[in-house]
C-alpha cells in the first residue's frame, strides 16, 4: 500500500497528469511499470486508449485507500521500538515517529487524535516525557505536530548537554611525556 502511494505519485506527476503525453502511451507506461500484483489487475485490460482511464482506477480503488493506509502506518507506529536513553536513540525514534506522521496526514489522519499522541509518548523514556509535558500550557489541547515539537525541543537539549555516544566513539589519545635527559645506548 505505502509503495503504490509513491508509485502513484510519481506516476501521475511525470506522466498521468502530463498533458504532452498521448493517453496510449500513458497506458503503456502505466502497464510497464506496475509490477506483481498490481500488474495482475490490469492484465486483462485491452491495451485500448479507452480502456485507460479504468487501468487507473483499479490499482487506485485497490491500494489507494486511505482508511487501509492509516491502519497499516498505525502498525507501523506501534512496531517502532521504543528508544534508548540516549541522544542518538531518541533522535532515531524521533526521526521515524515524524516520517510516519507525516503519512498519515496524507493518509487524513486527525492532528488531535489523543490515541496517536499516547503511542508517540509511549515511545520515549519517562524523563523526555516528563520535560515535554512541562513545555505545554495547561489550557492547550495539543496536536501531534505540537507533541513532536516538544519531544523534539527536548532531545534537542538532551544531544546538547549530554551525549553519552559521542564520549565513547571518539577516540581517546594518551600522551606520555617524559622528563629528564635523553639517554643514548652507550657505545662500546
């Protein structure tokens, strides 16, 4: 599903909505590209320029359904493992909440869903929790782009002040100096 919304997009960009092309060979192109199952629906299509137009429609009505995507990027969402203490991991975590929430806007989901927000929080340790609650104003109903905000002001401070990671992939130099004449081998 989330692979034929960036086919479609793609897809209707370069050649669906391009006006240059001749619909034929949208419908060639069309035929060429999709692949596995998709192909399959389309297959006993006519190779007709009348028949285009319901060459889209079936991938379109099969894949491109909002209410499928939303449940399909909420799994998603819950599979995320929840992160680290660490800079690095909440920053990852971070990173993949904000790639599916964007999706999901997309996909229609409600910027105020207080199911969403509760999987989002559930992600982060208690303490990074702790400090974005205190960034809302009590008479806020807040958003998720608003709860991402937050977290992200707080890692933000988190990477800043405190950087366990980053201590221990640099690597770590001694210097011996030594005092005092320099002593030569004596020679016989």
């Amino acid at each position: 599903m989330n692979a034929f919304a960036e086919f479609w997009e793609l897809f209707a960009t370069v050649v669906h909505n391009n006006t240059s092309v001749p619909t034929i060979t949208k419908f060639l192109y069309l035929k060429s590209k999709l692949k596995g199952e998709a192909a399959n629906l389309i297959a006993p299509l006519n190779f007709l320029e009348r028949n285009y137009q319901e060459a889209v429609k079936i991938p379109k009505y099969t894949y491109a359904r909002p209410e499928l995507l939303r449940v399909r990027l909420y799994e998603q969402l819950e599979a995320v493992p929840p992160a680290s203490d660490t800079p690095l991991g909440q920053r990852t975590t971070m990173c993949t909440i904000k790639a599916l929430w964007i999706q999901l806007q997309g996909a229609g989901e409600q910027p105020a869903s207080s199911g969403l927000m509760r999987t989002i929080r559930r992600k982060f340790p208690v303490s990074t929790r702790r400090d974005s609650h205190k960034l809302r104003k009590r008479t806020d109903n807040w958003t998720v782009e608003e709860l991402l905000t937050s977290l992200d002001q707080v890692i933000d401070e988190f990477e800043i002040t405190e950087d366990p990671d980053s201590l221990e992939s640099v690597p770590q130099y001694t210097l011996s100096v030594q005092h005092g004449r320099s002593r030569s081998p004596k020679r016989p």
